[in-house]
C-alpha cells in the first residue's frame, strides 16, 4: 500500500465531501426555493435519463444515519454546502428561518459526534430569481452573495470553524455560462468571463463578513485545479499547455493571490476581458486563510493548430468519467501552487473517483479501484507535504454516491453505496479502507514528515 510509509502531521484533518443539490432531496420542503438546477433538469435534454436532485440521497431526512456512518468511518471533518434557495428563496430579502435551522441541526449533530463541520457557502445551487433577473453575469449577484453569507454566519458562525465561499468557479462559471452543459445552461463566452468575475468579487466581499461575523473562523475558497503538461517538449505544446494552465488555473489563482488576472491571457485576448470596477482586485485578493484545492486528473495538451488540444494517455487507467488516473500529478500541483502562490495553508477539499460499482451476490461493494486511487493520491499529498506545501486536510469526494449534475445518477463517487430505489447506504470496500486507514493514523504516533527541499 502506497500510504503505508507516508507520514503526515499527527493534526492533519481526514475527511469527506458533498455539496447541497446533490444530495439533500428534500425539495420542496420547509420553504425552499427553486434554484437554476431545479430549473435546469426540468429542461428536457439537459440531464441524463431526466434525472433530478429532486430525492437525492434524502440527506436532508437521513442525516443522522449519515452523520453515524461518518462517525463510524472516524471522520475528523465533513464538508457539505448550505442551498442558498432555502435561506432566501428568492435570492435577496426574507430569510426563512426553517431553512436555517436544517443546517443548525446537521453542524449540531456533526459536533455533538466530534465531527468538525467545513461548510461551503455556493455549490452552484444559485436561486432561480437571481438568475431571471441577471444571474452571475450581474454585479448584484455578488451583492446578494454578501447578504446571503450575512444570514447564514449570524446564525452558524458560533460553531463553523471553517467556510468556503465558493466551489470551482471555474466549472460554474465556465461550464454553466459558455458550454451550456450545467446550470444556467448559457452559451456566451462573455457571460462566462463576467459570472466568474463576480464569483471571484463576491468572494472577497464574504471573506470581510465572516471575518466580521464570526471573529476567528477560517475563511477560503475552493479551486478545481489541475497541472497541463505539454504532449511533447516542442514550443508549440509547451505554449498550448500554458494557456490552459492560463484558462484553467492562473484564471482563479492570480488575481486571488496577486491581485490581476494573467497578463499573458489579457495580452493574447484569449478570453474576453473582464469589466472591472475599481477596487475589485484588491477586494478579490484580500487574504485568506486557506486555499481549497479540489484536484481529479492532470491535462495533457498539444497545440492544435487552432488552439490547444486535450490528448488522452492511452496506456493510462481512466476512471468512469474517463479522467486519468495520475497521481504525481495533485503532488506536482500542490508543490506548484505553494511555491508559486504562498497560501498559507491547504486543504485539498475534493478528491476521488467515479467507477462503475455493482452490489455483488454478498451484499457488498467490492471498489478495489477506487481504494487503489484513495491510496495513491493520499501518498501523493504526504510527499507534496514533504516537500513543502502546507496541506492540512484531506477530503474524499463523496461520502455518498450522488447527483453527477449533467450525468445524473450514472456517475458513482461515493466510498458509501446508494441503491437509489430503496434510498439504503451500503458502505463499499474503499469506505473500510479509509475507516482502517484513518484510525491507523490515530493510533500511530506519526512523524512530521520534513521538507526535503
Ligand atoms: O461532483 C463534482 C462536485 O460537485 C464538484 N467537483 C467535482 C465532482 C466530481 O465531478
């Protein structure tokens, strides 16, 4: 087992991830509102055999089952998302008080289980109102983003510990607002530059109110990131894998970390420029206290002629959503990412694999792909540890098998198995594997692994 000589801080934090929409169900209860993904799977075609977080895994029920699971699997952190339509149902003024207090319960019942609650406040679940009367693409999204993270700090801030603001702006603002293939579904590039600007504004506006609101809370954000490594060593490869460093990471990282957005990418105007007000970057970049990395797979990219090309390994393991497998490269990103940028600290917030899983003739899961792909991407973290960057936590995405937005239920990333008919959890081999691995850890006094840079 790759972990078996990898030494990590003895306070590192071991957890797991999931995010509102995808698991909660529960959609139409205690005043929730519609959000841009309701509206969005009732669009016929936009989601695999018309699936819907509708139901989902009932967490919004079944929490305190789900909370007992975690405790049993030993879990230092759970981090889940708070649904921005149940605390305002239409986006801005009358908070509803009962969406509130389904949250109060969860992070109640993950204290009252030594289980240290990391709450994301967007996972993408934007109120539908906000979206008919501009969406992301419109300042007074951010706005309403500030008023949001008010109401929601005054009532939890007493016992969360750790925000997140976002949840990969870049897939949100990207694949939600140019590709089309998530929530809100446009089309236009321009709206895609202008959603993440604002996710990025509205970002920095939240860190100044939970910082106010709940005096010593961490605050950070969640990036999906991933090293491009050119296909060859010629210019042209190298060039092309640049620019989706650019578009991929750079995009989020510098203007949070340095206060602009690349300079090779506003030069080349390989993406609409933003509209900037003044003062936007200095908010955007206002310190945090920790980066969220989310990190599944590297790039591999050539120069297409008209611009970069993903290429596929072909003698790689890929997993389900055909993503390769390559752990070097989330200890080559959090080597870079500490180096280049500085946070001061890391949590790698999401990280896992979808495969095809079965419940066999047992009863079980058997998931040796995935236990092989926790493995390997956990010894990945404890050299980038050694080696230097600051990572304090790590999160498996998913707890549960859940809503793969676009893909529907066909994707399953959970180390607990969901039989979506009867709604029961099945926890899978890898769930025993991290549950062993976890409490091997508690036991072992463990070496602070030294930098050997
Ligand atoms: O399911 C998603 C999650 O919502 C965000 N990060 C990637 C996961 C797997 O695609």
């Amino acid at each position: 087992m790759p972990t078996e000589n990898s030494p990590f801080p003895p306070d590192f934090i071991w957890g797991a991830a999931t995010a509102s929409y995808q698991i909660e169900g529960a959609a139409h209860e205690d005043g929730r509102g519609e959000s841009v993904w309701d509206r969005f799977c009732a669009t016929p075609g936009k989601v695999r055999n018309g699936d819907s977080g509708e139901r989902a895994c009932d967490f919004y029920h079944r929490y305190p089952d789900d909370v007992a699971l975690m405790r049993e699997l030993g879990l230092d952190a759970f981090r889940f998302s708070i649904a921005w339509p149940r605390i305002l149902p239409e986006g801005r003024g009358k908070v509803n008080q009962k969406g509130l207090d389904f949250y109060d319960r969860l992070v109640d019942e993950l204290l009252a289980h030594d289980i240290e609650p990391f709450a994301t406040l967007f996972h993408w679940d934007t109120p539908q109102a906000l979206e008919d009367a501009g969406g992301w693409p419109s300042r007074a999204t951010a706005e309403a983003f500030a008023e949001y993270t008010e109401a929601v700090v005054r009532r939890l801030g007493d016992r969360v510990r750790h925000w997140i603001t976002h949840n990969e702006p870049w897939v949100h603002a990207w694949i939600g607002h140019s590709w089309g293939q998530h929530a809100p579904g446009r089309t236009s590039e321009a709206d895609a530059v202008a959603a993440a600007h604002h996710l990025l504004l509205s970002h920095g506006w939240a860190v100044d109110v939970i910082h106010a609101s709940a005096p010593g809370s961490q605050v950070g954000i969640t990036l999906n990131l991933a090293q491009a490594y050119p296909a060859s060593e010629t210019a042209e490869d190298e060039a092309a894998a640049w620019q989706v460093d650019g578009e991929a990471n750079r995009w989020f990282l510098d203007p949070l970390f340095r206060g602009a957005y690349p300079a090779d990418l506003l030069e080349r105007n390989a993406l609409v420029s933003p509209v900037l007000q003044d003062g936007d970057l200095e908010t955007i970049s206002a310190p945090i206290d920790f980066l969220g990395v989310n990190n599944y797979f590297r790039f591999v990219v050539s120069n297409g002629g008209d611009g970069p090309r993903m290429e596929r390994v072909a003698e790689s393991q890929h997993t389900d959503m055909g993503w390769e497998v390559y752990p070097d490269g989330l200890h080559q990103l959090l080597v870079r990412v500490a180096r280049d940028y500085s946070p001061r600290e890391i949590y790698v917030t999401e990280n896992g694999a979808a495969f095809g899983d079965v419940r066999v003739h047992d009863g079980h899961v058997h998931d040796p792909e995935r236990t092989a792909y926790l493995d390997t991407h956990i010894a990945a973290v404890s050299r980038a540890i050694a080696d230097g960057a600051p990572v304090k936590g790590y999160f498996v995405w998913s707890l549960l098998d859940n809503f793969e937005w676009a893909h529907g239920y066909s994707k399953r990333f959970g180390i607990i198995f969901i039989d979506y008919p009867t709604l029961e959890r099945v926890p899978k081999d890898s769930y025993y594997w991290y549950r062993d691995f976890i409490s091997t850890r508690a036991r072992t006094p463990q070496p602070s692994p030294i930098a050997t840079g």
